[in-house]
C-alpha cells in the first residue's frame, strides 16, 4: 500500500501543511495538488459535494504529490465507509463531544480486529495497491475535531482513545458553543485561550499531534513553533478570491482609455 506521507510526518516530528478544498472542483483539486501543499482535505461538510465529484476529486489529487483527504460532513459510519472506499487516506470527523463519538469514529475508519469498517472493492485497490486492506489499518489517518465546549469538558476521555492520529480545533464553533464572539484569526477572549490551552494540554499528554487552520504562512509558521503537526493554510476559494480581489484593486478605477 501506498504509504501516507502526513503520518510519516507526525512519526519524524515535523509539521504536515496542508490546505482545504471547497469548490468541489477536481481540477482545482489537482492545481492545488500540484502546489506542494502536503495534504488536500475535501470539504464535504460544509460544501454541496456529492459522493462521485468527491471521488473525482481523489481521482485528481492522486495524480500530485499531495495526500488526499476529506471532512466527512458528520460522524456517520456510512459516510465515513463511502468516503474510505472512494480513495481517501485520511477522514477530518467534525463535532466530536465524548469518548462514545470518538470510538465510533475509529472503529468507523478501521478494519478488524480494530473496528468495524466493511471490506468491499473499489478503486482503493486500484490505485493503492492490493495489498490496501492488510495496511489500511496503519496508514490511514484518523482525525477529529474538537470544536464544542462539551468537547473540552471531556477531552482526556477523547483523546486517550486508541486509534486517533491527531485532533484539529474548530475555533469559530468552539468559540460560538461557549457564547464567545467569533472572531476571524486569533480570538483574544481568554474564556476562548483558556479552552484552546486545555485541548493542547491534554493533546500532550496522550501524544496526539495538534491540527489547526490558519489564514497566513506567517501564522502557519508560528503554530509549527508552538507544536501544531497538522496545519490547513486557507482554501481553495480563500486564495481564488485573495488573489483576484488582490489583481482587481490594482487596475486602475478612472478606466478612459488613452489617446
């Protein structure tokens, strides 16, 4: 099997960068495989993507250096499975809140004796390899966000499940559960810093690697010196529209043209 670089990452110590896609579309999945990013999480949480344009989406990043990842849009085995068998090396579970919804994520992403996963065919062992479902176990990466505070309240019991490779931090919804204002980049309420502080403590002690989204390379560069392992810089439509908006402003406003 086809052996997944972010996990060889997190084993060496070192910080996987990635980005976030959302434009469901597999062309601009494989420009920004092509871009050195280490990782591609395909949003099908909060974007209108159906499972085939997800697939064609793998399909395209395959073709890049880049891992190919999804957010499933909810801890449901069935779209876990789905989105396993289309071709991803790693799932992103949102709203995680209890030991019970972290082993049904786990049990969800692994085969047995490990968890529950159902063995059929697809194009994973096509492109991974046939050897796919005697090292899936080991090589895919399994996620979940912390982004509720019912998840602080129980984060040892979270992240002290077996099985979980990293955790990432939803900062507006966890911001939005404890009544705090959401607030784009770094949320000075210390109700906020206090929660964060909790989670990366506790993803300390159980060894599980830190994930966070940052807007800038100079935030990235920063979390990577506080410890953070996972990092997803923008997204797809962040730096379409950034980039145009950017190219735009510069033409001039008075557009008569010259003699």
């Amino acid at each position: 099997m086809k052996p997944n670089k972010v996990k060889q990452l997190f084993r060496e110590k070192k910080a996987a960068v990635g980005s976030w896609l959302s434009l469901c579309s597999p062309i601009c999945a494989e420009t920004m495989g092509h871009l050195g990013f280490d990782f591609l999480v395909v949003d099908a949480e909060h974007s209108p993507i159906d499972m085939e344009t997800l697939q064609s989406c793998f399909v395209s990043i395959c073709a890049t250096d880049a891992v190919p990842m999804a957010r499933v849009a909810w801890n449901d085995p069935a779209l876990i499975k789905r989105t396993l068998d289309a071709g991803a090396y790693g799932i992103v579970v949102p709203m995680v809140n209890s030991r019970q919804e972290a082993l049904q994520v786990v049990q969800a992403c692994r085969y047995p004796p490990l968890g529950n996963r159902s063995s059929g065919y697809g194009r994973v062992d096509l492109y991974a390899g046939k050897d796919y479902k005697a090292h899936a176990n080991e090589e895919i990466l399994v996620i979940v966000q912390i982004e509720h505070i019912e998840a602080v309240h129980h984060i040892d019991e979270i992240l002290s499940v077996e099985g979980i490779d990293a955790y990432f931090i939803g900062p507006g919804d966890l911001a939005a559960s404890m009544g705090v204002p959401v607030v784009l980049g770094e949320n000075p309420d210390p109700r906020y810093q206090e929660a964060v502080a909790t989670i990366i403590a506790a993803g300390k002690k159980y060894g599980v690697p830190a994930g966070f989204h940052v807007a800038t390379p100079e935030e990235c560069n920063r979390r990577i010196q506080e410890g953070f392992q996972f990092l997803a810089l923008g997204t797809d439509s962040f730096f379409l529209t950034g980039a145009a908006r950017t190219a735009i402003g510069k033409v001039a406003q008075d557009r008569t043209i010259g003699d």
